[in-house]
C-alpha cells in the first residue's frame, strides 16, 4: 500500500464520499417520486393525499439533496487539489 492510501483524511473523504452518493441518490428518488405523484394528482383533480405526498416528498428530497450537491463538489475539490499537488 502507498503511503496516500493510508491517509486518514483521504479514507474519511472516501467515507464520506460514499454516504454523500447514498443521500444524493435518495434525494432525487424523492423528488421522482414527487413527480409521479404530481402527475397523478393532475390527472384525478388535485386531491388532499396526492398534494400532500407531493409536498413531502419535495421536501424531504431537497433536505437531502441541498447539502450533498455542496458536499460532492467539495469532495471533487479536494481530491483535484490533492492530484494538483501530487498527493
């Protein structure tokens, strides 16, 4: 093994890297599904249920997606520099 692959900070960027493509991945499965349920809610009138799954859904998805874009960049950030610099 290198000496970069035993990097502590290089293996918690990994971890969190993997957790951050899990939440992003689930964001955007609820925003799918946001989008699922707002056609059906066209198509039968707009009913209680349907708004409100399409209203949770939006925002559980956001929650989850705001931060992880942020993160994903900042993790693509680090790992150019590292590579800029030779590490």
């Amino acid at each position: 093994m290198s000496e970069h692959q035993n990097d502590a900070v290089r293996v918690k960027r990994a971890r969190i890297a993997k957790y951050n493509l899990l939440a992003n991945r689930i964001g955007y499965l609820f925003w799918a599904v946001a989008i699922g349920c707002f056609l059906m809610a066209f198509a039968l009138g707009f009913k209680g249920p349907l708004v409100t799954a399409v209203t949770v859904c939006i925002i559980i998805g956001s929650i989850l997606l705001a931060p992880s874009i942020v993160i994903g960049y900042a993790v693509k950030a680090a790992e150019r520099e590292d590579r800029e610099n030779g590490l």
